[in-house]
C-alpha cells in the first residue's frame, strides 16, 4: 500500500474510534446499560492482552477483566469523563491489576512459574518449544519491561498511546520496549542454549 493511503485509513479509523469514545460517553452519561457492551466489543480484547501481560495468567486476567468491567459499571462518571478513554481504561485494568497482585502476593508467584499464558495466533496453532520459551522469557523481564512489549508488540499499541496508558513519555515507552526486547533476546538465547 501507498503510505498515503495508510495515513487516510490511520486517519479515518482514529476518527472512528473518536465516535465509538462519544457514543460509549454518552450512554454512560445515562445510565444505559449498552454502554458496557461497547466498551466489551471494542477494548476487552486489547484490556485483556495487557491484563495477561501483566499477571502472567490467562485465568487471572480473564478474572480481572471481569473486575474492570465491574469496575467500570461503579464509575461510570468518571469513565464518562474521561479525556481519552482508551488510556483510560488501560489504566485502570493495570491498578485491577496490581491490586490483585498486592492482595494474593502468593497466588501471583505461583501463577508466575505456571506455563501456557500466551495465546497462539493462528487459527489451530499447536504450542511449541519456542512458545514455551518466550512465555518463560517474558516472565523474567521486569514488569514495566513485560507491559510495553506485550502492548507494542502483541497489541500492536503505538508507543504514544503506550506513554498515555501508562503516563510516561513516548520515549520512556519506546525505550522500555527496546531495553525489553533486548533482554528477552538475551534470556531466549540463555534458554536455548
């Protein structure tokens, strides 16, 4: 494709997504019920790629997605406020998140030595060695680390939008990403070995 082409698709999707934000607002704003199932269709693929990033267990991001969307229901004002929803919502997955971890420290590590967090892409796709290995090298990175490459790099989340979610600068994100996946090159190298 030609990049101007991109640009007019980027463009056009943003502006989608600015609408599908306002709709989700406005129902919000009355108490329609609705509100929920948009936010489901459109982010809970996205919250719940990251949520998986961050605890390190399908069944525990699954659990915590529920928590956020419960979570969303109690604030829904504030979400209705919000400036930008989706770094919104981001961020609130991440504090669901993290408070999980802080009030079942024990529960979290075991889950952080348990395999098969990872879910395969291809329709079909059968687990590996390799597969197993990333998950393992993913777990070691430091979470800031494992955050920002999950997002960029299996949700395929611009380093901009990375830096709102997370509240940090692009170049913070994109440097995390690039610390991040150097050391997962380092870690698959030591485990394959």
């Amino acid at each position: 494709m030609y990049p101007v082409v991109i640009a007019i698709e980027h463009f056009n999707s943003c502006v989608d997504r600015v609408k599908e934000d306002n709709e989700i607002r406005a129902r919000l704003a009355r108490d329609d019920p609705s509100a929920l199932d948009l936010i489901w269709d459109l982010y809970a693929s996205d919250l719940l790629g990251y949520l998986v990033g961050i605890l390190c267990s399908r069944n525990d991001a699954k659990d915590a997605l529920q928590d956020v969307f419960v979570t969303i229901s109690k604030k829904r004002t504030a979400v209705s406020n919000a400036k930008q929803l989706k770094p919104y919502l981001f961020r609130m997955s991440r504090n669901v998140a993290l408070n999980r971890i802080k009030s079942d420290k024990r529960r979290h590590d075991k889950h952080l030595a348990a395999p098969q967090w990872l879910e395969l892409n291809e329709e079909g796709g059968t687990r590996d060695e390799r597969t197993d290995q990333i998950e393992a090298a993913l777990v070691e990175l430091p979470e800031n680390q494992r955050s920002v490459v999950i997002m960029k790099f299996y949700r395929e989340i611009s380093f901009r939008e990375i830096g709102e979610i997370l509240k940090l600068p692009e170049n913070t994100a994109a440097s995390r990403y690039r610390y991040g996946m150097a050391k997962l090159k380092q870690l698959l190298q030591e485990i394959s070995q």
